[in-house]
C-alpha cells in the first residue's frame, strides 16, 4: 500500500470535514430561517423551480426528486418542485 497516498486521504477527508464543519457552524441559522421560510411558503401553494446550466443538471434533478420523494421518513412531499427536462446533447 502507498503510504504516501493514503496520508494525502487522510489529509483531504479531514480538510474537507473541518470545511463543512465550519459552514454549517456559520451558517446554521441563516440555512434553518431560509428551511422555514419555504416550508411557509409551500404551505400557501409555492413552487420551487429549478434553474440549471448543462453542468449542474444532474444537481437540479436530484434536488427536484428530494423535494417531491423525501428521503427522510415522516417529512412530507413537496409535489410542486420541477427541474426542467434536459436538452438532448
């Protein structure tokens, strides 16, 4: 095994959770009142729509089928989230 290798895993993985540690310590409240406005907003009949360029479609489908097919039991659906299809390439 490439010792060397391994170490630069390592390195990275724990670079990478200090990174996202930091966002979410620091954005935390700012991610929690924007989940509560749009659960508000989904309760009066709002609708997400999602935008993407060619490189981000497949991020824009996947956040289109967790809005309408929750992954996380008792959260309910949001039907009205839509990306748009994809062009032909």
């Amino acid at each position: 095994m490439n010792e060397r290798l391994t170490r630069a895993v390592a390195r990275k993985a724990a670079e990478s959770s200090r990174t996202q540690l930091q966002f979410f310590e620091q954005e935390a409240a700012r991610i929690s009142e924007c989940a509560q406005r749009m659960s508000e907003a989904f309760a009066r009949g709002a609708r997400v729509f999602l935008v993407r360029q060619w490189r981000s479609a497949c991020d824009a489908e996947h956040l289109a089928l967790e809005f309408m097919h929750p992954v996380i039991e008792k959260r309910p659906a949001c039907l009205r989230a839509r990306s748009p299809p994809a062009a032909p390439s």
